[in-house]
C-alpha cells in the first residue's frame, strides 16, 4: 500500500485529497482557501472529523506546510515519508501531453510556455508544486492535465477554420477542459449503467461554474466544448461561451473598448452573471426566478438552450447516444437546470426523464431516465482526485513515463 495526495492549486486556493492506494481509500481531504489574505482558511476532514481555522496564509508555500502539518499533528500520518506521491493538476497540456508524466524540468518549462493560454490557473499549479516538492522532497510528483483526454480529437474537431499557417505557427486549436473529470465520467458511467461494453457512444456534461461537454466513443473523446481557452463552449458562470467573433470587434467599436477590455468582460462580465444581472451563482438565479425575475428566466433558459444545443450535435457526431451523463456543481445538485436542458431535446432524442428520481438526484448518483427511454440518463458526482490518485500509482508502477 502507498500513500499519494492529490493536489489542486488555484490562483487563491489547494484543495487537496490523501489516498490509501490502490484502495482508493480516502485517508483525509481539504481546501486552504483565501490565500494571501490575514483571513485565510483552512479545512480538514478525517476520520469523521472536519477541523476549521481562520488564520493569515499569504502563499502556496505556507499553505502546503499548514496542511502538512496537520497530517502529523492530528496524527493522520505518523510521518511525512508516508507520502511517495503527489499528483498535480494542472488545467492546460497544450498539445506536449497526452497523458499523465513526471512533474520535472521539462515538464515545468512546458508550464511556461503555455501559460498565455491560461494565465489564470499555470502559474498557481507550478507554485503548488514547489511548494510540495520543498515540503516532501522525497516524494514523487506527476501532473495530471486537464487537456490530455482531448487529445484523441481528430484534425476536422480541434482546428479551426483561420488561416492554416496561422494554426500551426502558434499551436491555435481547441484543446477542451475538465479532461480528468470527463474520463472519470465515462469509465464510471460506462461500468454502473453500460456493463463494461467496448462498443459505447456516451455524453458527458460537466455543468458547473465552468462548463464543458464531451463525446466520447468507446472511451475515446472525439468532441469536446471549450476551446483555446476556456472561455469557449456553452455559456458559464461569468464566460459568454461561444459567440460570434464580430461581437467583439462591434462592441469594442461601440463601447470604446479596448480588445482587453472587451476580453475582460466576456470571461468575467457575461454568461449567468450578465444576462441575469443578479449573481453568477445559479442557486441565486433560481431563487430570483421563483420570484418572478424575468432576466434571471431568460439566463437560465438561454444556458440550457446553449447546453442542449452541444448534446444535440454530439448526438449526431456519435451516431447516436447510450449515455447521457450529468456532473459538476450545476449537474450533480440542480434537478430544475437538469429538467431545462432535457425539456430542449428529450423529444427528438426519445428521452423519458423520471422526475421525482430527478428531484431526488441532489449530490448522489442516480438514474434519473426510465426504461423506456431511448437514451439513458443519469447523475454521477465526478471525481477528479481519484483519477490523479491513480495516475499517482500507474505512475510507481512503472506504467506511466
């Protein structure tokens, strides 16, 4: 048995998950959030227990330590050399990584490089990683990428149609998200509801904050939403998700706004948050429905029109559907969004939605279609960390270089 940690950093958070491997025991989890701030926070959760404080954590670095820490402190591990592996995720591949690899020189300085394409999230996962590398120098460490299950795509999915040279010259394709997340779905989906058939066309929706589909065909994925970045794909928290280019030359032109400006607005001004102009958060959007916000009934209903729109295409781009799988914070918890997107194509595509197993679907796997329906559907929680975790382990076997 090993112990190995996955590890998420964010621009202002780690979240983290201990596991006993290869049971896929979870030893402890938790988030340091807030850091940089005099009112940091720190969570653990182990053995049954949840340990909070509030307290200054100014970097990654002392936020690894603070967690660290308290695996010895409360005793979840005796020592730190418990830990032979730390698995990092990390949101953009580009195209370097089709699959897991060693966190080393070579990898970080690919980090680099792709950094303008996440300027968010690729300097936050190299401070994370250093900063575990310091604290456990012993261990192993391997980045995960968020791209990488995208990889399958074939030419006449990822690129798009500008100038070929221009394509090739600065690496300009769709390169997709939440990759771990997706092939977790399917392999999930793919067992509990497929009976582990070689032959699958499956659906992935993780709808949340950020948002992405995928299709994938026997365990391949040969389409997915986002694109150069995530700004791309459905309609989001705060991004526009797809849009016609010239929207923003025309809004720049007419707002006197410069290209960043516009940029700007379109991944943190738009999607729920500006259409509705209550909140990026669609629980409250939902309460201002309940009381009658007519822009918050049309945000929800333009997000899934948009959501309904790229299962529809996957559908026809599978030949199509055995699966359609929901997820994220939106997919697992939202019965009232899922009932939305399906309203848009459960006639075309033979779905019959079982609504009180839909109702009953809040954070827990169900099957929320019934027999009859033509394509099943159903709500599984994903779980990246258990895919990093195992990443962790093929890893020490030998089986990932």
């Amino acid at each position: 048995m090993s112990k190995c940690m996955a590890v998420n950093a964010g621009s202002s958070s780690l979240k983290y998950k201990l596991f006993e491997m290869p049971g896929e025991k979870v030893i402890c989890s938790g988030l340091v959030d807030r850091i940089g701030h005099d009112d940091g926070i720190f969570k653990i959760k182990y053995d049954g227990k949840t340990h909070q404080e509030i307290l200054p954590i100014y970097s990654h670095t002392q936020g690894a330590k603070i967690v660290l820490d308290a695996l010895t402190n409360f005793g979840i591990v005796k020592s730190l050399e418990e830990i032979v592996c730390v698995g990092h995720r990390v949101v953009q591949g580009g195209k370097y990584f089709s699959h897991s690899v060693e966190f080393n020189e070579d990898t970080e300085e690919k980090i680099r490089i792709l950094t303008p394409l996440d300027p968010l999230h690729a300097p936050a996962h190299l401070i994370g990683y250093h900063a575990f590398k310091d604290a456990l120098p012993s261990a192993k460490a391997i980045a995960v990428f968020d791209t990488a299950f995208h990889q399958t795509m074939e030419p006449e999915d990822y690129l798009f149609p500008i100038p070929y040279e221009m394509s090739e010259k600065h690496d300009c394709r769709r390169y997709g998200a939440h990759g771990t997340s997706h092939l977790y779905l399917s392999l999930k989906g793919n067992h509990d509801y497929l009976e582990d058939k070689n032959d699958t066309r499956i659906i992935t929706c993780h709808l949340g904050s950020g948002a992405s589909l995928c299709a994938i065909k026997n365990g391949k994925c040969v389409a997915t939403s986002m694109g150069l970045t995530p700004l791309g794909g459905v309609m989001m928290g705060t991004r526009s998700g797809d849009l016609d280019p010239s929207v923003l030359y025309y809004l720049c032109d007419v707002e006197h706004k410069s290209v960043e400006e516009m940029y700007d607005i379109l991944n943190k001004q738009s999607g729920f948050l500006g259409v509705s102009g209550v909140s990026n958060d669609t629980r409250d959007v939902y309460d201002a429905i309940l009381k009658g916000d007519k822009r918050s009934m049309l945000a929800a209903k333009l997000w899934a029109r948009r959501v309904a729109d790229y299962i529809g295409s996957y559908f026809v781009r599978l030949g199509g559907a055995d699966l359609i799988i929901f997820s994220g914070g939106i997919g697992e918890n939202a019965a009232y969004y899922r009932s939305l997107v399906l309203d848009n194509v459960k006639e075309a595509l033979g779905i019959v939605v079982d609504e009180e197993k839909n109702e009953k679907a809040v954070g827990v796997q169900y099957l929320i279609s019934k027999p009859e329906s033509k394509i099943k559907v159903c709500v599984i929680p994903t779980d990246e960390e258990v895919m990093i975790a195992r990443d962790c382990e093929a890893f020490l076997e030998g089986k990932l270089k």
